[in-house]
C-alpha cells in the first residue's frame, strides 16, 4: 500500500457521482460520490445501516439507483467530454479505440458482469455447493465456453475451437486453484469445504470471469486471525499481480488498514470521509460515527484528539 499514490483522482476505473437511492421515504444513500483508483483497492466502511451494501447493489446492478450516475472506464483514456455525450445519448456503453466506457446504471446485472467486467461476492457465501470446486470455477467461464461452441453446437460436435476453450478454461480454473491453496481440493464438492476455503473459492471464482473491477461484499466475515492474513495477501496478489481494481465492504479494520489505498466512509447513506488510512483514521468525523457520537458531539472528539499524546490507532474493532 502507498498512502502517496492516489490513483483514485487521477486514473479512476470507477466513478460513483451524486449517488441517491430511495426505498419509499428511506434514503438509504444519499448524493454520495467517490471514485475507486486504478490497479487500488478501495474500501467502503461505515457503521452497520450506513448505505454500503446498497452501493454495491447499484454499482452491480441488482438496484437501479433513484439518482446519479456510475461510469466504468474499462480500459483507455475516457475524455469528460466522451463522457457526457455518453450521458447525452442515452446509450449503456462505448467501446472505441481512445477508451471504453460503461454506465452501469442503465445496464442490466449479467451485462455488467459479461461486457463491462465488474464481479462480486456477497456477504452470505452463494456457491454451487453440489458442483466441486474446480466446477464451480468452470461455470463462472460459461459466456466464453457458449460462444466457443457456437452456443452449443460446437460442444455437441466437440469442434477444435470448443476444445480449445475448454482446456484454456480448465487451466484457468486449476491455476486460480492453486493459487488459493484449494488444488488438492479440487473435486470435492464446494459445501464440503472448510469456511474459509469456502470464502477463498468465491473470490477465485469471481476471478475467473476476468474483471476489471472486483467488488468483495465483507470477505473476512467469520474467518481467524490466519485466515485473515491469507485474505489479505491474496487480495494484494490480484491487485499487483494481475491489475485488478478491488472495491470491499468490510469491518475487520485490521484488514482494511493494511491493504487498503484508499478509503471511503459511510454513516447513514452519506459520505463522511475519503482518504488514504491514516487520513482516515485521525478524522474525528469517523472517530465520531464508530463510537455513536451525535454531530454537535464532533468538535469535542476533535478537540479529545489533538491534545492526545500520540495518534495511535485506536484497538479492536474500530478504528
């Protein structure tokens, strides 16, 4: 992590801009806007019922937000101007040779996964539990098998061009495997696995569809010191390695500290901080909303925090 590198505001793959969504007369988010860097990985924490697994849902698609827009640059540079004839035009998407760009809210949820290349886990783990691991991983290649069969004909048939791809798929699987210890698990079916192990195939999966962007909805929830540990060398490993851009809900600070470049906080729908970690952690705005403290309550913990004797971290669970 490079607290000095903020990819966020000059290389942005994702831009969330004036953010509102409306459940009747709940505002569960509201006009919020944050940008998730480039090759970073981003964090959106807050306290329980601040908004967080809403903006996944509307980034994802599985809610259609009441306001805003959120543009995914997929690859290339995307000028503002391209932007906002994008906008204008009413169209989903445009690929073209300086950059292709995305509004994810007027895609449908499988397009968003399929052509703009956002994947994501969920907080309750939803694997084919009755498919082993390595079959949970082929199915997440089904669009490039499909269309290597000439959907389905080139499978019967068992043509060059399907074989191909049903090996390249295979190896994919098998290195993802390996790559988060579960080769020698390989055929066992996915329920029969440890918690963890469980946890670590959702993301491998996730992989597989070759994001750009990789949303990861609380992916420490109920794993060990250890298993923590293995999460966050994994998650470094994907960024550096393999250049995807990862956005997570979590509340293991411990892991939010160490691996994040940038951090976004949430407290009922709307944005209160947005920095590196240790810009956010000294802000007393956060202090304020982890510990329950009313607004007018701010400028006190401001003041608790100067005359502090060092800036320490606060233990635990918090911040």
């Amino acid at each position: 992590m490079n607290e000095n590198n903020r990819n966020w505001a000059v290389d942005p793959v994702l831009s969330v801009e004036h953010l509102t969504m409306r459940f009747g007369g709940l505002v569960a988010v509201d006009d919020l806007s944050f940008d998730v860097g480039r090759g970073d990985i981003t964090a959106l924490i807050g306290p329980n019922g601040a908004g967080k697994t809403t903006v996944f849902n509307c980034v994802t698609g599985f809610y259609k937000p009441t306001e805003g827009r959120i543009a995914l640059r997929r690859e290339g540079t995307v000028s503002d101007a391209a932007l906002a004839e994008l906008t204008r035009g009413g169209q989903q998407y445009r690929r073209a040779d300086d950059g292709s760009i995305f509004l994810l809210e007027r895609m449908a949820d499988f397009k968003i996964t399929e052509i703009a290349g956002v994947a994501r886990t969920f907080q309750n783990i939803r694997l084919f539990g009755g498919m082993t691991a390595l079959e949970n991983l082929l199915v997440a290649q089904h669009n490039e098998l499909m269309r290597a069969s000439g959907y389905t004909i080139g499978g019967l048939l068992g043509l060059p061009g399907y074989r191909r791809a049903a090996e390249a798929a295979k190896e994919k699987a098998i290195e993802w495997l390996r790559r988060v210890d579960l080769l020698d698990r390989a055929d066992d079916p996915a329920a029969d696995l440890p918690y963890g192990a469980q946890r670590r195939l959702e993301i491998a999966r996730a992989l597989c569809t070759n994001p750009v962007l990789l949303c990861l909805d609380e992916p420490a929830a109920g794993l060990n010191p250890r298993e923590s540990a293995e999460l966050n060398t994994l998650l470094k490993y994907i960024r550096d390695e393999h250049g995807v851009s990862v956005l997570l809900i979590e509340h293991d600070m411990g892991v939010v500290m160490e691996i994040s470049d940038h951090i976004v906080v949430l407290d009922y729908g709307k944005k209160i901080s947005d920095g590196t970690a240790s810009e956010v952690r000294n802000d007393p705005k956060v202090i304020a909303a982890y510990l329950g403290v009313d607004d007018e309550e701010v400028e006190e913990v401001e003041r608790d925090l100067d005359v502090a004797t060092a800036h320490t971290p606060v233990q635990g669970g918090a911040l």
